[in-house]
C-alpha cells in the first residue's frame, strides 16, 4: 500500500457517497471528488484515484481465503473490463495535458502555430471526455462488485 491514508480518504468517500456529491457530517464536509471535479482533467484524476483505491480493496478481497471462488472469478472478469478502460483514461488524460500545454505556449507564436495547437487540444479534448465516459461505467460496476462483498 503506497499512500495508505489518500487510498482510505478516497475509499471512505465513494463508499459514503455513491450517487451524492457531498456529505455533510457535523462541521466536516466530506465531498465525492468524482461528483465535484470542475475539470475535464480534474474528473480523470479523479475516476484514475477512484479506480486504484477499488483494485486495492478487490485485491484483498481476492486475497481472503473465505471469499467465495465464483465471486473472486466475476470480480476478475469486471476487473479485466476496467483496467483497459483506465489505462485508456491514463493515456488520455497525458496526452491532453501536452496537447494544452503546446497550446500554451503557441498562444505567443505565429497564427499557424496557434491555429494547429487549438485544433491539437481541441482534439485531444475530445478523446478525454470520450475516454472518461469510456471508462466510468467498467470502474462503476467493478466498484458496485466491491462494495457488494463489502457489506
């Protein structure tokens, strides 16, 4: 476990709020970081932690000699959906953080320059929002699996 408190963080908050983007509890306010992001960036991130934190727990619940064999052979299938879908997202979210970038720093060059940097992130745009669509609902349903065996 490499950052054990960010992982309990982000797992104490998707199991608190699956469908609600805040919870208030006394004067703490817990917000679900998939629910709040503002961003395009900020929702990969966030669906990125989100995935991590659940193949953490999968991976103990695989781990637990007392859970079922059919129940560790269906998260695995689901796992298997979701992973390709995040590494997607991964490479999706990078290549929109250069592509913005070259955008930035074409902002001061020539019109070509700026014109072929709009049309670079305009596109990359588009294939983030595609691939965090892509990838919310394999993560979703490994997720629901988790949060299943969990209670």
């Amino acid at each position: 476990m490499r950052q054990p408190l960010r992982v309990l963080a982000l797992a104490c908050a998707l199991t608190l709020m699956p469908a609600c983007a805040a919870l208030q509890i006394g004067q703490t306010r817990v917000e679900n970081p998939i629910a709040v992001a503002q961003t395009m960036e900020q929702r990969a991130y966030a669906l990125l932690h989100a995935y991590a934190a659940i193949v953490e727990e999968a991976t103990e619940i695989v781990a637990d000699p007392a859970t079922p064999l059919a129940f560790k052979r269906t998260l695995g299938q689901v796992e298997r959906a979701a992973t390709p879908a995040a590494e997607t997202l991964q490479i999706a979210v990078t290549a929109y953080l250069r592509a913005r970038a070259d955008f930035e720093a074409a902002s001061g060059a020539n019109q070509t320059a700026l014109q072929r940097g709009a049309a670079t992130l305009a596109i990359a745009a588009r294939r983030l929002n595609e691939a965090v669509a892509a990838a919310q609902a394999p993560i979703a349903e490994l997720d629901g699996l988790v949060r299943a065996h969990r209670d």
